[in-house]
C-alpha cells in the first residue's frame, strides 16, 4: 500500500504511527517533495467513491489563499485535477492508497474496516 502524507501534518503522524502499530507495510511518500498528478488522483478518486472535492486541503492556507472555496464548484473536473496537481499542499493527507480501496483522511475505524 502507498501511504501519502506531509511528513509535519500532526494527523500524517498520528496515521503514520496507527500503521506502524498495526505492523502494516506500506511505501512512504512526501506529497509536496512528488505530489500526486492528475492521473494519479483521477484514479484514486474513482477508486475512493468519493466526490474530487474531498481530495482537496479546505483547512489548508494554500486553498484559502487561492479563494477556492468560491472557485472550485466553476471548475471543471480537468481542471480540479490539475490544480490538485500543481501543488501537494492542496491534497488532502494523509492518503492511503490500497488495492480495493483509497482512504482520504485519517479516520480510525476507516482505516480499521479497510485492513481488516
């Protein structure tokens, strides 16, 4: 499994020590050192279910700056997957990539159910 995160986010180290704790394997990687492209993330968010927004940081400084709060519902989906992106500070984190499944966020009992 591919665990994407921001090696300072507080969750990114609470979810990072939850794995660890739990024995689980997985490949670190630093979202703003190789962010996610946008066929990565149009991908995953297929594979979520979720709707492309969720992969968005709404609490980050970076989303807030651009205005995006108000820009993203104009958007189209190409272009939401490109600002996604330009930068690894608008992606939500931590991401756990899995075969069957994409978890956005840290959510305990998610990421419970999904390693079983």
């Amino acid at each position: 499994m591919l665990f994407v995160e921001y090696p300072k986010c507080s969750t990114c180290k609470k979810a990072k020590a939850w794995l660890d704790a739990h024995g689980a394997a997985y490949t670190d990687r630093h979202i703003v050192e190789h962010n996610p492209t946008a066929a990565e993330l149009a991908e995953w968010s297929e594979r979520s279910g979720l709707p492309l927004k969720r992969f968005f940081n709404t609490s980050g400084l970076k989303y807030k700056e651009l205005g995006l709060a108000a820009r993203l519902p104009a958007l189209s989906r190409e272009q939401q997957l490109a600002l996604l992106a330009s930068d690894g500070m608008l992606v939500k984190r931590p991401l756990l990539v899995l075969d069957n499944a994409v978890l956005v966020g840290f959510r305990e009992a998610e990421w419970e159910r999904a390693l079983g």
